[in-house]
C-alpha cells in the first residue's frame, strides 16, 4: 500500500471492528478485510515453537492456536491465540503479540505488553479492578491475574458476519452478559467530565480501580460505536517516508483541516513511516477517549479524576490510569 507520490494514504477509520490485531504486521493498515473475499485458517502451533513464542503469564498454557486471516487480495494476517486456565479454574483465551514472528511492530508490542504485566504484578495488589477493551483487558488478566471489567467480545459488536465468526472463536466466546463491554463504549464516547461521574456512580468504592488504553484501541473504534450507537468524529492517514521531521509537519497541516484547533495523534510505524489519527470537531476533543489517550489537546489538559501512573515507550503506547475517585484509589 505504499504511496508513491509521497502523499498522505488516507483510510476509512475502523468501518470495521477488530483491526487492532491485525496491527501487528505493521507496515500495513488493512480495512474492509471482512469483505466477501475475506477467509481464515486455523492450525496447531507446534509445541516445539512455543518457548520461541514466550507465552508467559502466571497460568500455563495448554494449546496455542495460529489463526491465518486472507484477504482476496492476497494480504495475510497471523494472530496467535493461547488457551490456559485461570485461577478460578476457567478455560480462557487471549491473543498474543508473538516475540518470534519477525515483525519489529509485533515485537514491540510483544516487549511493551510484558513490560506492562511485570509492572502491574509490582505495583497493584491482588483486589485491583482493570478496565480496558476485551482483548486489552484478556491480556492483562492472562498477564498478571488480576480481574477486569469484562474479558469476552460482544456479539453486537459485529455487523458483519464473516468477522462476528471470527472473533467469537478468538475471543473464547462472546459475553454472555454485554452490559459491561455497552457501558464502557458509553463512557469512551462520552463527554469526559460526564463519563467520569458515570463511572464513580458504577465503579466499585471499595478497590483501586485502573483503566488501561492503548493506541490499538483506536482500530477498535468500530466496536465501540457499534456498541454506544454512536459515531466517533475520527480520521486516520499514513505518511509515508524516513523524515520524521517533515513527516510531523505534514500531520500538523493535515490535522488543522477544516477545524479551528488541530487535534492529532502520531504512531510510528517501523520502517514504513507513520500513521496518524486527527478529531474532526470541537467535541470529539472532549471524549473520554480522546481525552486518555496522547492527542495534542489532551497532553496539556490533565484529568484530576486520572492518575496517568504507567506510560510505555514506542509513543506512549500504552497508559494506566489509577480512578481517583475516593479512598483506596491511588
């Protein structure tokens, strides 16, 4: 998908829910992969490969599953799925970035999240509460054992069918009660001083309560719509190129297009350029996950209700909050 002409390559942002996942070969923003000519393998990892793959968590794994998802184009994308037992002696599933798979975006993100779930063990005791989306919120709990809001996908939140199948099976399930995954969509499309009093109405009072994002989770913008019946005023657009500087610059130009106050996020993407997300209006900027995650409005406007206490590297990629919402919260 490289752009030639050096121009920005704009894409439809998330039309269709799940791509975080599909982020981990990097170079390569795929959209409207779950079209007609949208299929998938499934196969056994070889348990010879798993020690490569440093699945580690606290619970042992007992299969690891490598899903291939084409393309009519010819594009693939591989995810790698573990199945294992929790504490509470339940089958689950999370995905997993894999430190193998020759990808220095997967490999990063494979180091990032390691480095989160060693933090969170250090730092957060047993009672702690995550929230995040299903498939952050699957790695917390197989990467530290500590409970979260909700760690199933939602049926609803797939319109379309070839990927509703998909997602099922690499989701473990979907959640036989949706009410968590609908409420936390709610609150990220929210204005944020009204989602936070959401939240300190619902949350519980008697534990320290985190909320985890991570720049993937804008590919899972599609979801999050679908689920809070609503439309998130968000575009996206890869430049290419090795200038970063000039890179910058055009994002900036790109981002004041048509608004009075450029709101705009920058990722790098290992070899390829960067990939850029812009908020089109006025109260975009004031969501609660616009207002989370490092959009130029956002750095400046800390929240006091959040406490950013864990922030990786790779720009920002993810951030723990702590809820100041009473005692015991941080």
């Amino acid at each position: 998908m490289a752009d030639t002409t050096g121009r920005p390559k704009r894409f439809r942002l998330a039309t269709f829910a799940g791509l975080a996942l599909l982020l981990a070969g990097g170079a390569t923003l795929l959209y409207d992969l779950f079209g007609p000519e949208f299929s998938y393998e499934e196969a056994p990892v070889p348990a010879a490969e798993w020690a490569a793959m440093e699945p580690r968590g606290p619970f042992p794994v007992k299969a690891l599953t490598r899903y291939t998802l084409h393309q009519g184009d010819g594009a693939s994308v591989p995810l790698t799925v573990a199945d294992y037992r929790d504490g509470r002696n339940q089958d689950q599933r999370v995905t997993l970035y894999a430190a193998e798979a020759g990808s220095t975006a997967a490999r990063l993100r494979h180091d990032l999240w390691r480095a989160a779930g060693e933090t969170i063990i250090r730092h957060t005791n047993d009672n702690a509460l995550f929230l995040a989306w299903w498939d952050d919120a699957q790695r917390i709990r197989f990467l530290t054992g500590r409970d979260t809001w909700l760690d199933r996908p939602a049926a609803a939140a797939f319109p379309n069918g070839a990927e509703r199948g998909l997602w099922e099976k690499v989701g473990g399930g979907f959640a036989a009660v949706p009410a968590p995954s609908r409420r936390l969509a709610r609150w990220l499309t929210m204005e944020t001083g009204a989602a936070l009093n959401e939240m300190k109405a619902e949350l519980p009072a008697d534990r320290p309560v985190y909320l985890l994002v991570c720049l993937d989770d804008l590919a899972r913008v599609g979801e999050i719509e679908a689920l809070a019946g609503v439309r998130l005023p968000l575009q996206a657009a890869r430049f290419p190129g090795s200038d970063l500087h000039g890179q910058i610059a055009a994002v900036q130009q790109w981002a004041r297009q048509d608004v009075d106050q450029a709101s705009y996020l920058v990722q790098q993407i290992p070899g390829a350029g960067v990939r850029a997300w812009r908020i089109t209006t006025p109260q975009g900027r004031d969501t609660l996950l616009a207002r989370l995650l490092p959009f130029s409005t956002s750095l400046a406007r800390p929240l006091p209700q959040l406490q950013a206490v864990y922030q990786s590297g790779w720009g920002s990629y993810l951030t723990i909050y702590a809820l100041n919402f009473g005692e015991g919260k941080m």
